[in-house]
C-alpha cells in the first residue's frame, strides 16, 4: 500500500492561510467607515404603558379568603 504523500501540505496550507488574509483584507478595505465618529447623546426614552397609569393588584389563589 503506497504511503500518503504529505511533501506539498505546506505549500498548501500556507498558500490558503495567504489566500484568505488577502480576501479578508480587501472585503474590509471596501468598506467605508465615518472618518470622525460622534458619541450618541444617551437620552431616557418615556414609554407610557397603560398599566404605568393605573394601580392593579394580582390576587394569588392562597391569600383569597377562604369560602365559607
């Protein structure tokens, strides 16, 4: 049984490791970001909810008052 010949697997390997940081770097290079970014002003946002306007009280079966 002939043996695997594993001589050019370097060659492989390093000419796809070169391969994929040459395609990496062109697609970022293609995109294009903000040149002077700006802080987002963090404001609270008011949600207003129905239920933020009202008082409601859940009733649990165990504190209900025992029928008679």
């Amino acid at each position: 049984m002939p043996q695997l010949d594993t001589s050019t697997w370097l060659t492989t390997i390093l000419s796809m490791i070169l391969t994929l940081f040459i395609v990496f770097q062109l697609k970022i290079s293609k995109h294009s970001y903000p040149l002077k970014p700006e802080l987002k002003t963090s404001s609270k946002y008011q949600y207003t909810n129905p239920w933020d306007t009202k008082w409601t009280k859940i009733y649990s079966p165990l504190s209900l008052p025992l029928p008679l």
